[in-house]
C-alpha cells in the first residue's frame, strides 16, 4: 500500500473511493465544495440530508454511487472544529481505512483538514491512522485469511501538499508499533528472554546502536539479587539487555527508557490461577516491548539525542529453585527486599535496571511497565498511570502522549503509604496493603532512583485490546511507542 499526500482539488480527484471530513455540522444548513457536490450530481448533500449526517466524532456514512468516478463516498465525523486533535484524524483515518478495505476499494482519496494549520504533523497524524488500522498479525496461522485484494494499494491525502518526510516519519513509527504490537502478541513460547535479546541484537545490526547484553553471571558480579531472584526458577536463562542509541555529535540530552521484560508470569510459587490472568500473561513483557518499538522509531530518526534502552528479561516460573514467599533479596544498591508475593515481581526485576540506568549518567529515566491490576482497577483498560516527583518530566510527558494520542493520568507519589511497604526483617517489602497497590508498587521503585529526574508508567490496561477500535485492532496495542518517541524528540 502506497500513501502519499497531494494538492489534486477534491473535484478535480478520481479513483475508486473518496472520503471527506466534516466537523459538526445541520444537515439542513451544510456548506459544501459546490464544485465537488455537483461533479458528484448533488448526491453529497443530498447523503448528508437523508442520513442525517452531524460530523460527530467516529460517525460515517457511505454510498455506493451508480456510475463514474469515484464509485464510493465515505463521509467521517470530525466532531467541533475546537477540539480538532491529531488523533482525532488518526481515529477518522483509521475508519476510511477500514470502510475502503471492507468495500476493496484499491484508489482513495482522503481529506482531512489540518490540524493548527500544521500539514506536516496532520499528514503523519492521518498516514499513521491508516497504516495501523490495516496492519494484520497472521504468523500464527497456518492458512492465514488474508485477501491482500482487499487492501487498498493507493492512498492520497488531499490538500496536504507533498509531505515525502512526514510520510516517512509516518512508516517509521508504525514500524516500532508494529514491533511492539507483535512482540506482545506472540506466546511464551515463541518470545522468551533468548528471543529478546535476539530482537536487540537485530535491531543493534541494523540500526547501528550498540548492545550489551548482561548473562546471569554478569549479573551476579553486579549484585543484581533482586532480578535474579525473579530468574531462579526459569530454565530459560535471564538475558539483561542493555541497547544504546548514540548520534554522531555531541548528544543534547541523554535519556534512558527501561522497559519490564517478564516473557511469561506464572506467579511465581503464589501461583495464578485460571480466572486471575495467567492465560494472558504473555503480554507481561508489554513495557519491553515498547521500549524496544522505540528504539527501532530512534534508530531510523537518528535523532542528537543519546538514548539508553534496558531490559532485565526473565520469566517468573515454579521449580525447586524458585524464590519462596519470605525470602529476602538484595538489590544491587544493597537494599534489602522481603519477599511477600511471588506475583508481585517486575518491581524486583526493575529495582536492578533502574540502579543500573542511574549509574550510566543521564538526565532523565522511564520505566514502562504492565505492573498492578490495581492500576487497571483505577483507570481501566485505556489509561495508563503514571507517576513522578519530578513535574517537569511528567508535563513532558504528558504533552508527548496527548500529541501520540495516548491516554495518561498523573498518579500520586503518596509517601504516607510508603509505610506500607516496612518490613521487620528488612528494608522493605515487594508488595504492600491492597488499598492503593498501584500506588504502592511506584514507591517501591523511587526506592532505587537517587538523584536522577524519574518517571514510572503503568501500561498495565492499554498494552493489550480485545477488540478493535479506530486504529487499534486486537491484540497487542504497541501502546507507549509514540509517546516514547515524541519524549526523546521533545
């Protein structure tokens, strides 16, 4: 599928299906292309009038036309002209994609109205939209049902001039959603700690960042106890992946993004059970997954900024050798942890790559992981939390995930409820009362960031879909790419 952008005047455009963007609007009072409407025999206003069409946000119509050029009129809601967002021309490309797909429309044409007058942002806006809504995952199929017919193979973005470098951003931070998306979707058994540190050793290859990657002795020498704690019972040998993304002058800023790595979560000997999640915990990798969908958008942007990607990859499993409920570990900036709950292990795993990423220098450190149900229970499955002390980076961040169109909410760093996590035989514990466990599981980790500006986001809810909505279809999200993206670009 090819999307370019074009100046062609809508009435002047023919292909097979031609899409329009209306904010909200009276069908009785409409203003429309006169020129458009009558190349097109006065069936537009005539669509708006009998279908009622208001130009609410997600609403469309379609006809099919009976003869010429285009055979297929989509109409899209764009809602308040106000409130016009880049994701709301995610959302209404996203729509036309599918509607043309499920009609085998092969030419469309679309247009959309900019965002702030900002074609460059709009047309990558839109193209992003389009790419993820049509993207399919049939690896695992063994008769994939995949009409490659049906796709469109042309789109044009109308009215937005020659955008070749926004296009290009566009597929390239598709291409790290994607990654994640399928990264997540994968089973336990095709993604494991091996696999990962495959996929970093891939993405190093072709991308030219460097890669180091810690074996379990490596890890021992660094004191790493409260990571290898979580490893100790797998088969699977635990792989920390350290991959770095460095420009050739002299780096603005130095960033790094940790992202948790647990391939499967049985528990631990707190075992799941059928009906508490462990069927789905393939996905616990989903902060990995994104943290490595971004460094593949980096890598091609290349942008004069020096990012560090860290992934502590393992599986929490049961054997002889797992850690017991009571035990108590070390982390490898000496703290102590009593081990309350087998289940509650991407914190430890992210205690060891958080003293890690603060030893390496840089200015500003995120971790993304899919940590507590009690942040599900808080924002549902859309939201992801986040919490920080430091309100520069949370502001940061915010205005790079509304840009991504990606749904956050600042959490409270409570330190009162750090007194929940007191142990009598240690430092602290891994987990604490069930009231604010979300909450909780955040000031465990600000327990090993000292000095450095830190945030922790909870993609608990929004890593994973089960259904399709606007460009998201089901499976897997890639949820936190953009935002990643947009944040080291910022």
């Amino acid at each position: 599928m090819k999307i370019q952008a074009t100046d062609i005047p809508t009435a002047q455009w023919s292909g097979d299906c031609l899409a329009l963007g209306f904010f909200a609007i009276e069908p009785e009072s409409v203003t429309l292309d006169l020129e458009l409407d009558q190349h097109l025999g006065g069936l537009l206003k005539e669509l708006i009038q009998e279908t009622n069409f208001k130009g609410k946000v997600g609403e469309t119509q379609s006809v099919r036309l009976a003869s010429g050029t285009p055979r297929q009129l989509i109409l899209v809601g764009l809602g308040e002209s106000t409130l016009l967002s880049l994701d709301t021309l995610r959302q209404a490309a996203a729509a036309v994609a599918r509607i043309a797909r499920k009609q085998r429309c092969q030419t469309v044409g679309l247009q959309l109205p900019p965002w702030n007058q900002e074609t460059a942002s709009s047309a990558q806006a839109i193209s992003e939209g389009i790419e993820l809504a049509l993207h399919q995952d049939h690896r695992f199929k063994s008769e994939p049902d995949l009409d490659s017919a049906a796709f469109p193979s042309q789109i044009e973005l109308l009215g937005l001039g020659h955008q070749t470098a926004a296009l290009e951003r566009a597929q390239q931070v598709c291409s790290g959603v994607i990654l994640a998306r399928e990264l997540v979707a994968a089973p336990a058994n095709i993604v494991t700690p091996v696999t990962l540190a495959d996929t970093a050793t891939e993405l190093a290859q072709t991308y030219n960042l460097s890669l180091e990657i810690l074996e379990r002795e490596d890890c021992e020498n660094l004191g790493m106890g409260a990571f290898l704690g979580v490893a100790q019972a797998s088969d699977l040998p635990p792989k920390f992946i350290h991959l770095t993304y460095k420009p050739s002058g002299v780096p603005r800023r130095k960033l790094a993004i940790i992202g948790k790595g647990l391939t499967f979560d049985s528990g631990g000997l707190n075992l799941k059970v059928s009906g508490s999640g462990i069927e789905t915990m393939k996905m616990d990798m989903g902060g990995s997954a994104a943290a490595f969908g971004a460094a593949k958008v980096i890598g091609q942007i290349q942008p004069d900024v020096e990012v560090h990607f860290i992934v502590a990859a393992t599986e929490n499993m049961i054997s002889g050798h797992a850690m017991r409920p009571g035990d108590i570990l070390t982390a490898s900036n000496g703290k102590t942890i009593e081990v309350n709950n087998t289940d509650a292990e991407g914190r430890l795993t992210l205690a060891d790559a958080l003293v890690f990423a603060e030893k390496l220098g840089v200015e500003a450190i995120v971790d993304l992981a899919t940590l507590t149900g009690a942040c599900i229970v808080a924002l549902g499955d859309d939201i992801a939390g986040l919490w920080s002390s430091e309100d520069q980076l949370a502001q940061a961040l915010t205005q790079a995930a509304e840009l991504a169109g990606e749904k956050f909410w600042k959490m409270p760093l409570e330190e009162k409820y750090f007194e929940g996590l007191k142990s009598p035989v240690a430092d602290m514990k891994n987990t604490g009362p069930r009231s604010g466990g979300s909450i909780t599981a955040a000031l465990f980790l600000k327990q090993f960031v000292k000095d450095t500006a830190w945030a922790h986001l909870d993609v608990a809810g929004p890593v994973w879909a089960d259904k399709e909505s606007g460009y998201i279809n089901a499976g897997g999200t890639g949820f936190g790419v953009r935002t990643l993206v947009n944040w080291a670009l910022s």
